[in-house]
C-alpha cells in the first residue's frame, strides 16, 4: 500500500453531502482508509447555525479524519449561499499548496464553491445517482457533467451505475459496495443481544440503513400483517419521509440509528436479514452496502429485485429475490425451514473471500497511480 500511496498527495479534500457522524457507509469504509497514509478533510454540507459571521468549524475523528462544518446564516438564498461557500473554501485553501492536495467528491453540487481551485489531482465518486432522489437540486445533471469533464478519474458505486454512465468519462470505473469481514462475522459469534433487542421473542427478521424514499413501506406492511408471529426489526433514522407514514404494527419495531460498532449485536440476533426497497428512480442504480455485510454475518438474506443485488448475488443463489410480500414470507418461510445452511454459508463465504474495503482502496490506488503517471507524461 505505501509504494501506492507515495505519489498521491498528502493532502485528500473530500466534498459530500453526508456528514461523518451519519450512517457509517461507503465514504467512511474509504476516506478512513486514505486517512492511514494522508490528511483527510471531510467537508460537510452548511449549518444555519450562524449567529452573524459565516465560518469553517474543523474537528478531528479518528485516523486523520479533519471534518469541516460551514456555518452560515439563516435566511440566504442560494446565490448568498454560493458565495459564502466560495470565500471560506478560498480563505482555508489560500495558504495551501494545491499540488499537495487531491479533491475527491461525492457531491457535483459542490463544485459550484470550489471550481476555481486546481489540486494536483480530482476523483469523483460517484456513488449514486443523485438526481433521481428525492428534493434533489435542479442544477445537479448540469453539474455533474461539469464535474466530469473537470474529473481525473470517476469511481462508480455499482456495475449499474457504471453501465449509466461508461460513456461519460474516459477513466470511470465501477467499485461495487465492498466489506469489513471480520467486524460483521462478530454476529456469528452467540452471545447477548443488545437491551432494546433482547425482550423481542420469536423470529425476527432485520433491516438496517436509512428509512426514506427508498424504503417500501407497503411491503413492510404486508409481511407484518401476513405473519403477526414474525418480529420485523428496522434499524435507521427516517429521514425525507413523514415518520406516520410508517406502519405501525405491533410486531414492527422501530429501533432508531445505532452506530456502526453495534450493528454485529443486533445482527447476530436475526434470523432473517431484509433488503426492502422499493423499485423506483432512487433505487434504480443503488448497490446496497448491506448485502455483503448481512452475508458475512451469516444471515440469510431476502431483497426486492434491486439490479446490483440480483447480479451477482441473486444470481449465484446468494440472496432470495422476491417481488411482493407474499414472495417475502415464501422465501423466508424456505429459509426457516432449512436443516443445513452450512452448504450456503460456505458458498457465500467463498463468493466473499477476495472483497474487502482494503482491497478496494488498493485497487483504487492502482488507478490513481496510474493517471499520475499519465498526468505528468503530458505536463514533461
């Protein structure tokens, strides 16, 4: 990893539109791992918070983690927003060496405070299709495209996401949602669950991720209201939804946000693990990160007919892909009833043998070196 390493800049200023302190997901797996050999600045979206002066509040995480938080007024509109954007960008980078510094985005929205700048090297990874989601900005597809004619390489968060956009850029490559094994084979190991989980008897079926746009509400409904003797545990903030939209079940149990070094223990406690999404333009090129985690837990896992969930993992008979609610309770039904699993866990384990977030920085790396290479053939 260090002879990879060595010709990146010291420096990785990473713009998104997910704060650290969230659900711990993709941006987390990857920056946490750059941050071993480099700085790392994670700059948030703004917080009206301001009483008069806009500034920049940094504080620091684990591994070399710096997080940046914009604190504006209240009551700007968007242009007011951009420009305070723009001179605390430029007073925090006026004194830095952009040749010591690599961006690295997961939001296009943010190149319109940070264009001007010229690191030594741009990444965008483009882990969803942010457009299609819900509240999503008008100037975003414009943007974006911005962002890719402005990008050095483009990272994808799925093979479907990739196919989308291939003929977009010509460095762009597909990094599916990858895995931190041993933290998630802590839930094969029997012990006690968690206080709030604990007290829940009989079979429990699990969801972990944020709650929103995404999740099929319906079809939560409908397993609930067709085995009431099934316990379906959610675990996740509600966000972009109206929480009385959600069913209200009395074997449905709304856990709140857990931070990610309790997801094992709650895990361990399932016997079935669900990927509920709805089919819609949000979820069209999602690649969740939570197959793989559930499978190396060990849990049996049954999803919607998500495309990067159905390739490759439905496909190799990993995952059960159903449709409906009464596909749901069929599939789980079957899994219940299974005497040997060892046969299947040996096969997922053996699919999941050569995925890991290290291994996917290091292929990252691998491209990165690369293109540094290639930039400074045409600079000489």
């Amino acid at each position: 990893m260090k002879d990879l390493i060595k010709n990146f800049p010291s420096n990785l200023l990473c713009f998104s539109h997910l704060r650290w302190d969230f659900v711990y997901q993709r941006p987390q797996h990857l920056l946490s791992r750059f941050a071993q050999y480099l700085t790392v600045y994670f700059l948030e979206e703004p917080m009206f918070d301001a009483k008069d002066k806009a500034y920049l509040s940094f504080s620091d995480r684990e591994d070399n983690v710096i997080v940046g938080v914009p604190h504006l007024p209240e009551g700007l509109n968007h242009q007011e927003v951009n420009s305070l954007l723009t001179s605390l960008v430029d007073k925090f980078l006026h004194t830095k060496n952009m040749d010591d510094f690599a961006f690295w985005y997961y939001s296009p929205m943010a190149l319109q405070f940070s264009d001007k700048h010229m690191p030594k090297l741009t990444i965008y990874d483009c882990m969803d299709e942010l457009s299609a989601f819900k509240n999503a900005p008008k100037e975003l597809t414009i943007l974006e495209k911005k962002l890719m004619n402005k990008a050095d390489l483009v990272f994808t968060g799925g093979q479907s996401l990739y196919e989308a956009k291939k003929q977009q850029h010509a460095n762009i490559y597909p990094f599916p949602s990858s895995i931190d094994k041993e933290h998630f084979k802590q839930a094969r190991k029997t012990g006690e669950q968690p206080a709030d989980q604990a007290g829940i008897e009989g079979v429990k079926l699990g969801f972990y991720g944020v709650i929103d746009e995404r999740f099929d509400i319906d079809l939560i409904k409908g397993i609930a209201d067709a085995r009431p003797d099934w316990q379906i545990v959610l675990i996740g903030p509600v966000v972009k939804i109206d929480p009385a939209t959600l069913p209200q079940n009395k074997n449905i149990h709304y856990m709140g946000q857990k931070c990610y070094q309790e997801l094992p223990g709650y895990l361990a406690g399932w016997d079935v693990a669900l990927i509920p999404f709805a089919i819609n333009e949000s979820t069209k090129f999602i690649s969740p990160t939570k197959t793989p985690e559930y499978l190396s837990a060990g849990k049996p896992v049954v999803s919607t007919p998500i495309k990067d969930v159905i390739t490759p993992y439905g496909k190799h008979k990993l995952v059960s892909i159903g449709h409906t609610s009464d596909d749901f309770v069929v599939a789980i039904e079957q899994v219940l009833n299974m005497a040997d699993r060892s046969e299947w866990l040996l096969k997922a384990d053996n699919f999941l043998s050569d995925k890991s977030w290290d291994r996917t920085v290091e292929d990252m790396l691998r491209l990165v070196k690369k293109q540094l290479s290639s930039n400074l053939s045409i600079a000489s």
